[in-house]
C-alpha cells in the first residue's frame, strides 16, 4: 500500500561490500542478560533484561521507568561491591554473566539530582498524556493504541464455539455513512489522571541562604494535600524531611512532632504526609501500566508527530510550571548554552574501528543532532516571533542575520542579491532545501577530515529560517579570507586547497562527481569536485568545512530547456534552479553500470566463443575429458561471464556545473562537452524511464499511495522532483484501463494541497499574530465552506489586510495559476470546486498538513443542511466513490445520521464553516540532515536478503542483531526503529510465533503514532496487520477494533474507493464470517466487490474473485438465491478472462451447480411445507367443526383456529429460512449440506439425481 523500500542497490553493494561482511560477521545470535537488582532497605528485587551492549545508564532509565522501582531516581548500581560506571556497556563489566545480580545504592543528592527528582515527580503525576505546554503545538507524539483496545486483554476463543454472532464494533456500523471528524480523537482517550496531591510548588523561602547550603539544603518545596494540609518540605543531600517553615515563618529544620517524616524519595516522604497519596498513588501507577511502556517513554531522537486535528486538553492552574525552567536548567540558564558545532564535530570524531564504538559514535551524533534540532526549532520561532535582535539591523529585513543560543539564524530570502539570474526569492528558497539535502548527502558519506555544520530548516508563519552551527571564527575580522575552496565572492576569485581537494576526492568517487575545471575572473583555471557555488571553509579550530551545498546535483537540463521558458499560456517557471535528485543520481549510475556489465559480459564470452572455435582442431585431437566434476566446472565458468568483469574499472560521473554560467577553460572544451552528454542522458532517464516505471508500479500496485504524502515519497525514493506531478497527472490520464484514475486525482489534489500552501505562506507572513487564525480560517473557508456560505468574510476585515480580500472564486483562480506555474498543468474547469465537494476532509488534512496547521476536531458544517439533504458530499464522476446498498437496515442508518446532522446543524449555526476560534495553532515545519546508520541498515538489508534466499536463521538473527542496532543508535522512538519492528513481526507471524509478531507489531503502532502521525498511512497499515495477527491469535473481537479504528482513519485521509480499501473490507468481512455475523460480513464483501469494480472495471478477475467470495458469503447466509446469481457472474466473468481450462472457472462452475441445486431444492423444500401445513390447519378447522359437543366453547374452537392457521402462515412464510439457514455449518459442512436430502420429502428422488449429478461433475473435473 506504502511505497516499497528499494533493494540494496549495486552501488551500495560494491561500496560497501567490505563494511557489509564485517557487520555480517559481528552479528548474530545475541545473549540478553536477565539481571536482578536488589533494592535499598529489604526492598526486594526486581528483574531487568538488557543486551550486554548496553550501558550502564540504560538499565538505570529501565529501573526509573518501571512501576516497581519508580520511586528512585538519584542512585548508581553496584557489582560485587563496586560502583559501575554509567557510561559503561553491562557486558565490559568484570565477571559479569547473564543471570548475575546488581545492587541499587542510594547516592547523596546534588542540586541537579534533587532538580531531576522533583521533574520525576511532576511527570509521574502528569500520567501518560502529559500536557507539555513548552512544546512547539499541541499534543505531540499522542498514541491511541490502549484507548483503542479499550485496556482489555481478550482472552483467545475458538470462534466456531459461538452458536450466534457476538456483538462487535461493526454491529451497527453504516458503510456508507462518511467518517466524522470528531471521532478523530477515539472516544475513551483517558488524559486525566488520578489526582493525587492538589499542588507541588517550589516555596518563596528558594534559593537557601549560604550558610544552610554548607548544611546541605538544595531546594524548598511546598506541597497542598488531598486532605487540604500545606506541608513544608526540605530538600537535603540525604533525602527530603518535613520542615517546620510556613507562610511566615522560615525554619527549614525537621517538624519533630506527628507531622514528622523524612526519606530518600519525596514520594515515599509524601506517602507517610499523605494517606490519601498514597492510596492515589498505587491507582495512578496501575493507570500508567495500562498503557504500553512505548506509549509514556518520551520521544527523544526524532521529531514528535503533531496531529492536524485535535480535542485539547483544558488548561489546567499549576504553580510550578512557570519553574520549570530552574527545575531542568538551574539557576544559572547559562549553563545551558552549548557549544553545538564543537559537540557535532567531536562526535564525528569519535573512534570507529569496531561495531560497538561504530554504534556509540552513530548514537551519540543521532542523540546531538535531534537536541540541535529541538534548539533551532525554538530558536527560529523566536526569531520569527521578533524576540531576538538582529546582528545587522540596519539592513533590510530580509537580510538580517541572528545568534541565538549559539545557533546562527538567516531568512530564506535573496537579500544579497546572490540568486538574482536564478529567480531571486523563489531560487533562495529552493537552495535552503537543496543545502539540507547536500549536507545530508555528505554526511551519509562520511568521509573522515571532511566536516559540515549542524543544519535545520525551519518554515514558521510563512518565513523560511535556516539554522546553522556556527564555524569557529566566522565572526572575527581577519586578514585573509578564510574560504580556501570554491568562489570566494560568486565569481571573481576562485580557490582550490590541495588538501581540501584530496579529501573532496574521496567524497567526490562515492558521489559520482567528476573533476572539472573553471576560470575565474582573472581567467585563471582551476580543478574543483564540488560546484562553483560550494565553500570550503578552514575554521579556526582547524577542521575543514563544507557550506552552500545545494548545487551537490547537477542541472534537469531537460526540464530547464523545454519547461522553464514561457510558452503559449503557461507563464515562466518560477526560478532555474532546477536540480536533479541524488537518488536519481545513483539509479542512472547503477543503470549505466548494469548496462556496461552486460556489455562486457558480451564481449567476453564472444571472445571465449571465437577462441574455442580457433582451437576447435586441437580439441579434437586431445583426449576427451572424462572427469564429471571439471565438465561441471568448466560449463559453470562458461556461463557466467559476468563473473570476470571487474566493475572497478567502471567510471561514470557528473560534472555539477555542466549547463549553468561558470566559465571553463578553452581547452576542457572537448571534456566538458562530454560532460553535458552525461548530464542530458540523466535528466532524459529522469523524464523517458523513471517516470514511466513508476506508473507501472502505481499501475501493479506495486505502490499504492492513499494521500499527498505517500505520493510524494513514492517519487522522492525514485529520485522524481515534485515539479513533475503536472507530467505524472496527465500520463496517469492518458494511460487505459482504470488503474491509474486514483493516481490521475490523488496528483491533482497534491498540486492543489501545495498551491493552497503557498498562499496561505505568502497570506500569513508578516501579519500580525493577532490575525493569523483569522486569516487561515477565512482562506479555509473560501475553499471549503463556499456551499455553506457563498461570500465569506474575513472576521478582521476592516484591518485591510490583504487576505481579507479573497472570495472562493479568486482563490480558486489563484489555485489554478499557481498550478499552471508550478506544475506546467492545466486544472480542469471547476475542479478545485468540485474537490473541495468531493474530498472535503481529505482536502483539509492535507492542507493543514503541509501548512503546519492544527484544528478543533469537530463535525464542520460544509452546506446547508435540510430536511431533503444531507451534510454528505456530492459525488460526481471526477473520482468515482463506492457506495452499497444495506436494505432496510442501512436506510435506517442513513435515516439516523440525517437526524444527528440536522441536529448538530441547528444546535450550532454558524454564519461559516471555519471560525477563527478553529485554528489552534500554527506549527514550525521542519527539516533537518538527520544521519542514518549504515551498518543497522546493512544488517537489516543482508537479514531480508538472507531469508529471501531461504536461510530463515541467519536472517532473522541478523534482522534481530539489526533491530538491537537501530534501538541503540535510534532509539526506540524512531521511524526506521518502527520498521524493523514491523519486519520482524511479519516474519514471526508466518513462523506461527503469533505472540511474539503481536509484540512487535504493537510496538511497531506505538512508534509510527507518536513519531509519523496517529493517522499516518504508516500507522494505519501498521493497525490493519495487527488486527490480522489478533484474529490469527483468536483475539477477534480485539481485531476487528483495529481494523475499525483504520478504517474509519482510511476514509479521513482518502474517502472511500481506494483500490487497497477492499483489502481491508475483505478482511473485516472474514473476520465477521468468522463470527457467524453473515449478515454485516455480506455487506463488507460487497463494498469490497463495489471498490473492486471501480479500481478495475466490469470484467476483471479481481472482480470474478469478489463475485465468487460473495455466493460464498450468501450461501453461509442462506440466500442461495443471491449465492447463484454472484457464482453466475463469476463463472461467466472467469470463462471470458482466462478460458474454460483455468482451474477458477472450473471451480466456479461447480459451485455454480451446487448452489443451483441447493437453490432449488430449498425452493421446492419451502413449497412442500408450505403445502403440508395449510392441510394440517384445514384438516384442524374441520375436526373443530365437526366436534362442537366438546368442552371448549365456539369462542374458544375459533380462536384455536386462527391460532393454527396463523402459526402456519408464519411457518410457511419463514419456510426458505429455516431450511436454508445453515451459517452455523463450515464450508465444508455447507457443502454436504447442500449436496444431501431428507428422507421421506417429495422432492427426494430429485435431490438425490442432483447429488449424483454433481459427483459425476465433481470427478469429471
């Protein structure tokens, strides 16, 4: 459904080849330790299992993470005797064995302890769903794993032991009822937590005074009891003791009367101050264990996932939030200033000789790079925000430049002029992104001497911050400039290092950089790797360093030439700065490599073959050779010429200046235009292969994205600039069948989703923030809510700000032209009118997605609602929609949802669909040169490659050595960690280890949440596999929540039709089937059979499969009558489409005879009960009439009459039911069913004919 992840390439495989068999050779089988650590004060033990690679400090956090041992938070662990150390591995202890045990010895406290211990409490007390009011928006990294399993741990049942279908999720489900929007956050989602104390704060009697400091007095505290008691409490060196201070009175000595208590830990201090804690307590702890330990773990080493639709939290009074700052900082915040760039370029210094210090150096530039992150993120809002005084600011804004926290902050504007040929603001704008990617680039590299800075790109409020590690002495005024590589001032002066040039060297063979020359403006010459643009900078630390990296990729020569330019009525590209991808790069080197190989190969054995003719005499004469075992040896050799080229001596690169303005040389002419042929040839492979392989796989479904951010992945993995989506939309258009109709609409709503994004940039830069939720929610509503309201006005309007000025129909015009420049394609007429109908919530999750926008979850009124209408959106024939029809049941359903809309219409009128009080917030987008580990991924790429040739051990150990590698270098809160989860649960579940493939598959859920989104298509198919391996396990009632809760994401994010939708309508149904809910499990089957139909047409297997499931499905139903009428088209849809001798139309004839005769015996079985019951009540009014001596009254004879003649009315008309009722048989069973007969009926003599009948068929096939 997502994009696939590419195989190891040949590329990566000859580069690596050597790195890849030493992290093969390290990785196996590893031993996890089962340690037990004895706790302080007969406290017991408790079990901890960790890897021998961990360190010391990470058994610590499991030990300060678990319910069990929480109340520690400031103690070391000891060894026979000895403190270890914390940055120790467990496995470099001395005599240490996996079943040794550990003491905890309780440490004095320092200030920062104390500080961390009091933090602990705050967050224990917070529960799960900490309201974290210092983060960038809000509700980062929610999980809905436990509310969504309800916290119940079904127990496995056998589902052929229930006699009637249970109660489900899906009891009262409307498949055609559009999922709300207000269900977006499930209901039950537990954020409060049991309160147990009404306040903690930090007293006014803080800092302590000197001379009780020497006494070893930390910090005071003042605590509200749930008994209503204010409680002074001292934080010492040894401990926490109840003081004797109040409001008034400063005594922070020990209360010496009932009141008196002390402790290591303050909450084992405020479980002797407080009963009522600490019953509160133990139920706020059996409250936290119900959630996953993934699920309250915080997100450290990536970027929290923020949903775009959320139900806040209501904020709540706390008197030490305002303190946080000195609880994580201290009281000097200057200790928190960090020198970034020496921390970034220190650890790339870090050994690496073996995998463990590989893995220690890859976590400790993974763990420098996200805290670096987090800091620019911050401090680019302050700039935005105008809380940071510019270095410059006597110049134009746009070129202002700032120092924040040792971070160096620019705009992404051309306020210098530099791109002023190349589409000044618009170019500046790409080459922000393009340095990230270039610098990411470099850094997968990693070539040693050769460094780059900590980099960030921040979009906030509509201004683009780039935030940069500061070089040391960058700053100071110096003689000579200190660039040595590249241009110095964009032309005049160019430098080229001889030691920066041989270390570019090596950078430059893994990247397939060609050595080219320029001339400056002194026409002298001079080689260069790197582009004319990119700096080398010698800092004053020593360190080379790399700057304006995004000219690392050369020029789409193809699209500048014949796309840049204006032509008829498309306007001029927007900028020439147009690049090519470096994944693109790679697939035309591998491309050219595999083609230069067969080449070769070619030559080789024709070569071979011409001299064995020449020889073909001589061979005759010798004696032939009898030895087996060289024949095959030598027949092998001959059939794999392949095997002597050697691919070393293949040389490809790419000059990155070809096509642009440098100056060469007069004698690099013939080089040069050598070079530009190299270039041409990539950029035609882009647009004439590429692209075309991608359509096939979308036309496979290979790949089959399901919104705007599943696309654009699928065509940056295959190296595909978004500025193609225009040529993508009308391939997919022009190509036949029906298989690409999803892609052709999904890769017009992304060119509108961009466009709308960049107006509301343009709309909310420099606005005040008073009028920023004003602006989106009147843009919003000229999009969306133009049925609602046909003339939307702005909330501020009179402010005269220009955003107050569009009306839906120039901002569709605005769409429209900004498609036409961006993406060289022609909307059709009405189409942004009509999306906004069609894909209203789908639009708005895209939208505010990529504008960074969070919204009140709630059911927005899009059109006018009346007694005639509904709030459903029209469908029209743009993008066809699956729809079934329900019967009775669901025209009640519809009936329902039309009153509950009515409802919540009028109960809240509004005069638009979008209020300003709707926009919540507006998030920092971000991007940033995360650093991979190539030797997780190595391990993880030899694991698939292992299991794909069949060595199932070998690759699941190396999958595991794998999955131990990304949670030390990543973390375990990690995309990449996520999906090595997901893997390895795929493999368990079909090594039938259902249990452990549950474990990882949860996990896998958990972290796709928290750190891709709640209602990322990630996390959504993570939840359709988990409810799979939760109905293999007998958990399906647990399942089918799962596969509800995706579902009902699935319609949010795309609506319904998705081709890959009836995959997952599929598998509700069987899950249903398998309940005996035959009822609700037809009306999946043919939702699925609807999707089907829409994605492929009317004649098309996957539809003859559909078909044949569904009589099936009728038939366990008991409507045979349907059951023929389905097999009929399949078996008329299978003889058409793959003839009569295929196996499926045979299969569906015998069915087909089957049920027809089961169809008719259940007919005629209906007509002789029918016919057998009114004689008995005929023959009971005649005996009444003919005994009316009897006791019973006339009255009572005619009552009993009609009693009898209605009973067999009822049993008459529910004939064809009772007998054809059989779901509580297998298809098995169903099958003898329908192939036997009662003794004793008049149809039997046919019955039987019919059975034989179907044997002789049955044998004959």
């Amino acid at each position: 459904m997502t994009d696939q992840q590419p195989e190891q390439t040949v590329a990566e495989t000859v580069v690596d080849t050597e790195q890849e068999s030493q992290v093969i050779e390290e990785a196996g089988a590893e031993e996890f330790y089962q340690i037990t650590v004895n706790l302080p004060n007969k406290g017991g033990k408790v079990q901890v299992i960790a890897s021998p690679r961990e360190a010391i400090q990470d058994v610590r956090q499991s030990i300060v993470e678990s319910t069990e041992t929480c109340i520690h938070s400031c103690f070391s662990l000891a060894f026979n005797g000895v403190k270890l150390n914390d940055f120790m591995e467990l496995g470099d202890v001395e005599g240490i064995t996996p079943d040794s045990e550990l003491d905890l010895v309780l440490n004095n406290y320092t200030e920062r302890e104390a500080r961390i211990h009091v933090n602990r409490l705050r967050d224990l007390l917070a529960g799960p769903a900490k309201l974290n009011v210092n983060a960038v928006g809000i509700d980062p990294a929610m999980s809905f794993l436990s509310t969504v399993s309800g916290h119940i741990e079904e127990t496995p049942v056998d589902n052929s032991t229930y006699e009637t279908a249970p109660n489900t999720v899906f009891s009262k489900f409307d498949v055609n009822a559009s999922a709300a929007l207000s269900d977006f956050v499930p209901k039950g989602l537990e954020r409060t937590p049991v309160q147990c104390v009404k306040s903690i704060a930090l007293s006014g009697w803080n800092p302590p005074p000197h001379h009780l400091r020497l006494r070893g007095d930390l910090m005071y505290l003042i605590v509200t009891t749930l008994e209503g008691e204010t409680v002074q409490i001292t934080s010492t060196a040894t401990g926490f003791h109840v003081n004797k201070s109040t409001s008034n009175n400063f005594d922070p000595t020990p209360r010496q009367d009932s009141k008196a208590a002390s402790d290591h830990s303050l909450i084992v201090l405020l479980e002797k101050v407080s009963p009522m804690f600490a019953t509160n307590f133990k139920k706020l702890q059996e409250f936290i264990t119900r959630h996953h330990m993934l699920e309250v773990l915080p997100v450290t080493t990536a970027q929290p996932a923020y949903p775009w639709a959320i139900q806040p939290a209501p904020h709540t009074f706390d008197p030490t939030r305002p303190s946080e700052a000195y609880l994580n900082y201290g009281t000097d915040s200057v200790d928190s200033l960090r020198d970034w760039n020496d921390e970034l370029q220190s650890h790339r210094e870090l050994p690496r000789t073996n995998l463990q210090e590989r893995v220690m150096r890859d976590r400790f530039l993974n763990k420098i790079n996200s805290d670096f992150a987090d800091a620019a993120v911050r401090g680019a809002m302050d700039v935005v925000n105008g809380n940071v005084i510019a270095l410059n600011p006597l110049e134009p804004e746009e070129s202002h430049m700032y120092v924040y926290n040792n971070i160096f902050f620019s705009k992404g504007f051309d306020g210098r002029n530099t791109f002023e040929k190349l589409g000044g603001d618009d170019a500046a704008h790409v080459a922000t992104g393009k340095d990230l990617e270039g610098v990411r680039t470099l850094n997968g590299v990693d070539v040693e001497g050769l460094y780059t800075l900590g980099t960030v790109v921040v979009d906030y409020k509509g201004v683009r911050v780039v935030a940069q590690s500061i070089v040391p002495g960058i700053f100071r005024q110096q003689e000579e400039s200190s660039i040595v590589y590249g241009s110095v001032d964009n032309g005049p002066q160019v430098k080229s290092d001889e030691k920066f040039h041989e270390i570019l060297g090596q950078a430059a063979k893994a990247l397939h950089m060609a050595e080219h020359a320029v001339e400056d403006g002194e026409d002298k010459s001079t080689n260069l790797w790197t582009s004319f643009d990119t700096k080398g900078l010698m800092g004053a630390d020593g360190r080379r360093y790399l700057l304006d990296l995004y000219r690392l990729n050369p020029v789409d020569v193809e699209f500048l030439e014949n796309d840049v330019a204006a032509k008829d009525n498309i306007p001029e590209y927007p900028h020439k700065l147009t690049l090519m991808r470096p994944e693109l790069m790679l697939f035309f080197w591998e491309h050219k490599l595999r083609a230069w190989v067969q080449e070769r190969a070619l030559e080789i054995q024709k070569r071979a073959e011409e001299k064995k003719a020449a020889e073909g005499g001589k061979e005759e004469a010798k004696e032939a050779i009898t030895d087996s075992e060289e024949k095959k040896e030598e027949t092998k050799e001959e059939s794999n010429p392949e095997d002597e080229v050697n691919i070393l001596d293949f040389e490809l690169s790419f000059n990155v200046d070809a096509f642009t303005s440098v100056k060469t040389p007069a004698d690099s002419a013939d080089a040069k235009t050598q070079q530009e042929q190299t270039v041409r040839e990539a950029s035609k492979f882009l647009r004439e292969n590429v692209i075309n392989v991608l359509l096939q796989d979308f036309t496979a479904y290979v790949v089959s994205p399901i919104d705007g951010g599943s696309l654009t992945k699928a065509m940056h993995r295959r190296g595909i600039n978004m500025r193609y989506l225009g040529r993508i939309a009308n391939l997919a258009k022009e190509s036949k069948g029906l298989a690409l109709v999803h892609i052709h609409y999904l890769a017009m709503q992304e060119m509108v989703v961009r466009s709308v994004k960049r107006i509301i940039r343009k709309a909310v830069r420099g606005l005040p923030t008073t009028h920023i939720a004003d602006c989106i929610a009147h843009i919003l509503n000229c999009l969306l809510g133009h049925e609602l309201n046909a003339t939307p006005a702005a909330t501020l309007a009179q402010d005269g700000h220009a955003y107050a000025a569009f009306t839906p129909e120039s901002l569709r015009e605005a769409i429209q032209a900004e498609v036409l420049l961006r993406y060289r394609f022609e909307l059709p007429e009405n189409f942004v009118k009509n999306i906004a109908k069609e894909k209203k919530v789908p639009l708005l999750r895209d939208v505010c997605l990529r504008a960074g926008i969070q919204v009140e979850a709630r059911d927005y009124i899009f059109s006018p609602i009346s007694e005639s209408t509904t709030a459903e959106p029209t469908v029209t024939a743009a993008e066809p929609t699956a729809t079934v029809t329900t019967g009775k049941k669901g025209a009640k359903q519809d009936k329902n949802h039309d009153k509950q809309s009515r409802k919540v219409a009028k109960s809240k009128k509004r005069a638009a669909t979008f209020e300003p009080n709707d926009v919540l917030t507006l998030l920092p987008l971000v991007k940033q040169a995360s650093t991979r580990s190539t030797y997780a991924d190595e391990a993880f790429e030899a694991g698939k490659t292992s299991l794909a040739q069949g060595h199932r051990q070998l690759g699941l150990e190396l999958l595991l050595e794998s999955l131990a590698l990304h949670e030390q270098t990543y973390g375990f809160l990690h995309p990449e960690t996520a999906r090595c989860y997901q893997a390895l649960a795929m493999i368990y579940y079909h090594a039938d280890d259902k249990e452990v493939a549950l474990d990882f598959q949860r996990k896998a859920v958990i972290v796709s949440e928290r750190t891709q989104g709640v209602d990322s298509p990630e996390a959504l198919h993570n939840y359709l596999n988990l409810g799979l391996f939760e109905h293999a396990s007998g958990r399906t009632l647990t399942a089918l929540k799962y596969l509800k809760h995706a579902i009902h994401y699935w319609d949010l994010i795309y609506g319904k039709g998705h081709p890959d939708s009836s995959t997952a309508d599929n598998n509700v149904a069987v899950m249903l089937q398998s309940l005996r809910d035959f009822d609700n499990s037809c009306v999946f089957f043919e939702r699925a059979k609807a999707t089907q139909e829409l994605a492929h047409g009317k004649e098309h297997t996957n539809l003859a499969n559909c078909h044949h499931v569904l009589a099936k499905a009728y038939a366990l139903k008991g409507d045979f009558e349907t059951s023929v009428k389905e097999e009929q088209l399949a078996y008329d849809m299978y003889l058409k489409l793959v003839g009569a001798e295929d196996m499926r139309t045979k299969e569906a004839d015998v069915w087909l005879q089957e049920l027809k005769n089961t169809a008719e015996f259940t007919a005629n079985q209906a007509m002789y009960e029918k016919a057998a019951l009114e004689q008995q009540a005929q023959q009971l009014q005649q005996h009444q009439a003919s005994h009316k001596a009897t006791s019973l009254s006339a009255a009572a004879a005619a009552a009993a009459t009609k009693a009898a003649l209605a009973e067999a009315a009822i049993r008459a008309a529910n004939a064809d039911a009772q007998v054809g009722s059989k779901g509580h048989l297998s298809l098995n069973e169903l099958m003898d069913y329908i192939n036997s007969q009662p003794q004793g009926s008049s149809a039997g003599g046919k019955g039987k004919k019919a059975k034989a009948q179907a044997s002789k068929r049955v044998q004959k096939k």
